[in-house]
C-alpha cells in the first residue's frame, strides 16, 4: 500500500533535530510545485481537538517537516509559518525550502559577482554565501557560458530576487533554464540531508517522464482557456542604434493570423538600445509569439501514473507508481496517451509513436482525494528569454 510519513524536525539544517512522527495526527497533506524553486508550499491538517493544535502551532511554528513515502523517498518539505486554528480544521501553511532558504539573507557581493564571469557562477557564489541551508553539491548546476557583464548588480537583493533573472538571462541559444531545490532521500535512521539545488536546461527529452491516461482523468478536470486578448500579426519595432539616434526596423506581418483574425498592428513598440540585428530578431519573436493564440490548460487526475523509463530515444517503458511521484521528482516531462492530440494545445515535441512530450510548469496534490492537478507548460519560452537578455543589458525601455 502507498502512504505517505510526516515527520517533524527542528528548524537547524546544519544538524536537524527529530521531534516527533505526525503521521497518525494528518489528515490531509496538499503540495503545491512551480518553477522557479521546485516544491513552494505544503500545507498540511491535523485532527486534534482545538486547544492541543493552538498548542502545537505555539511550539512548533518555524520548524521543518519532512515528508517521505514507504520507500523512504523524499517527496516534500516546509517550514511551518502560518498555522490556522478553528473549531472547524487545524491547518499549518509551510514554506518551500525556496523561499526558506533562498529568501533569508542578501546578496551583497559586488567582487565576487564582478570575478564570477557568467550567470551559473554568480548562481553558484549566491547560494554558497547566502543559502548556507542548500546543499554545497553542486554538480547538477547547469554552466550557461552567459556572462555576467553588463546585466547590473542590484545592492541587497534576495538570492530568491536574482536567481530567476540569471535564468532568464538564458545562452546564446535563448534555451529556457529553471532553478529548483529538491529535496534528498533520506539515510534510515539518520536526518534529513540539505536539499541540492538544481540548475538545468528546459526539456521534453530528459527523465523524469511520467504518462498521463485518458481513464484517469478526473470527471471535468480537464480545462482549456485560449486567448487573443494580446493579438499582435503586423509591427514595427523603435530602437536606440550604437549612435545613440531613434532607428526602425522593417515590418513584419503574419498573413495567416490577419486571415484567421483581423488585422492589428503594434508599431511604437520601443526596446530601446539594440543592434539592427536584435531589434529584428526581437520583431520577429514578438510576431511568433502573438500572432497566434495563446493557450493554458490544466487536467487533474487521480488513481495512479505510469512512470516511463526512456529506453531509445522515443520508445519508454516502466511501471505504475502513485501520484506523488510527480511531486518527488519534480520538475517532470508527461506523455499523453489516450487524449485526441486537437485537446492538448502545449509545447511539446512528438515522439516516433505519434504521443506528444510535454513539460509540466506547476503541479498540485492532494493527499486525501488522492488528486493530482497538472499544468503543462502551454507555449515556446524562446521569446521571454530574448526580451529577459534584452532588459537584462538594460535594452528595454
């Protein structure tokens, strides 16, 4: 049988001290992942009577739970910061280990972040000097080759505050990177290790992959919302040349979108000092990316998953495991099979056995419906990583 532990532990994680075992007091768990930062929250209700919760919030407010499966993988942590307590439920909102240990002290080290050279060593720099509670492995850090200069030092800035605009600083491919912290297994009978920060590249062709079935799809919990209400298909971009005089590109118009919709035009659209060639490039992005609509969806589904273990490039097999696996292993890759592909409007790529491979940007779980809501990321990052270099170099206005 599949179940989840609840542990609690003091707030040290140089040296976590084990307190008790929550698990036969839980009702309920809910985790809640998103990038940046991996897991952002667990919340978590104990069924006790009011006065013995309002108790334990008292005693036990600021410090770490840890939560494992029977097969002692470590599937989420927080930091207990908001207790609420009522005749009704007793719940405990916790912090993801992001923006407990990435929000906590500043970065204020204008040498090092002048040596470091790129955005990986200032990440690098960052979360040794200023998030002494993540992991000093490093090695699952991605190095960009993005340097550093001239993206400006911001004085007293949280890591939290920096990270996500050295990854939106991306390569000189403009491939999208996400930051996460996840959390180790556990050692039996020993305390939980720092969660190791991660630093990788964007992509449907790395594990973990899990597969998403038609059969157990929760009743409406598919929902689709397309919009247009950002229509651009024709435009013309202002920008500050190397003379310092007002330039213009050509326009550029996709003729489909003006057929399928209407014509609109953006034309002072101004990104201040650029290259002829990055104002062009940033024109026509802009126009891939609006011309079309632009989509979200999420799906929730409950009973199970089957884990998908890559075996050649496009062929996977595995085996069945539950809905927290996702969690654990977050952030994750998903196979659709069973769902016509005209229902799954996402950024994906399709492997050779006609099933799209998708990312997934956010996902929730609920413990006691035993409910999984996945968000899969909808559209092509490529554009917000051109105008985040861009405005990085201070070239947006």
């Amino acid at each position: 049988m599949w179940t989840l532990e609840t542990l609690l532990y003091d707030g040290d994680y140089d040296s976590p001290g084990f307190i008790e075992r929550l698990t036969p007091k839980v009702s309920n768990i809910q985790i809640v992942c998103a990038l940046h930062g991996g897991v952002s929250s667990v919340a978590i209700s104990l069924a006790e009577n009011m006065e013995d919760a309002f108790e334990f919030a008292l005693r036990n407010i600021g410090r770490r739970i840890f939560i494992v499966d029977n097969d002692l993988q470590a599937v989420a942590e927080g930091t207990i910061v908001r207790p609420t307590i009522s005749e009704g439920s007793n719940d405990f909102v916790c912090w993801g280990p992001y923006d407990r240990l990435c929000f906590a002290q500043v970065y204020q080290d204008l040498t090092s972040w002048i040596s470091s050279g790129t955005t990986t060593g200032v990440l690098k720099d960052m979360l040794t000097d200023e998030c002494p509670g993540v992991n000093s492995d490093q090695t699952e850090i991605t190095e960009t080759a993005t340097n550093i200069f001239p993206f400006q030092f911001k004085d007293f800035s949280y890591p939290g505050e920096i990270i996500p605009q050295l990854a939106a600083m991306s390569d000189f491919q403009n491939l999208t990177y996400d930051f996460w912290l996840r959390s180790l297994d556990p050692t039996p009978g020993a305390a939980p290790k720092k969660p190791q920060a991660y630093f990788k590249i964007r992509s449907t062709q790395v594990s973990p992959h899990y597969e998403a079935r038609s059969s157990n799809f929760a009743s409406g919990g598919v929902r689709i919302t397309p919009d247009i209400t950002r229509l651009v298909n024709s435009l013309r971009v202002l920008y500050t040349n190397s003379a310092g005089a007002t330039a213009q590109t050509g326009g550029a118009s996709d003729a489909d979108s003006q057929s399928d919709f209407w014509l609109r035009e953006l034309f002072k659209l101004t990104i201040g000092r650029a290259t002829e060639t990055a104002a062009e490039q940033y024109r026509d992005s802009y126009i891939g990316r609006f011309a079309d609509v632009q989509q979200t969806i999420s799906f929730e589904v409950n009973g199970w998953l089957q884990r998908l273990v890559k075996r050649t490039e496009d062929q996977f097999g595995g085996g069945r495991e539950p809905l927290w696996k996702a969690v654990a292993d977050f952030p994750v890759g998903f196979r659709w099979l069973g769902a016509p592909p005209e229902r799954i409007p996402v950024s994906g790529s399709w492997g050779l056995d006609g099933r799209i491979l998708f990312w997934t940007s956010a996902l929730t779980y609920d413990y006691a419906s035993n409910m999984l809501t996945i968000q899969p990321d909808t559209e092509p990052r490529e554009f917000e990583n051109i105008i985040n270099r861009l405005q990085s170099m201070g070239g947006i206005s």
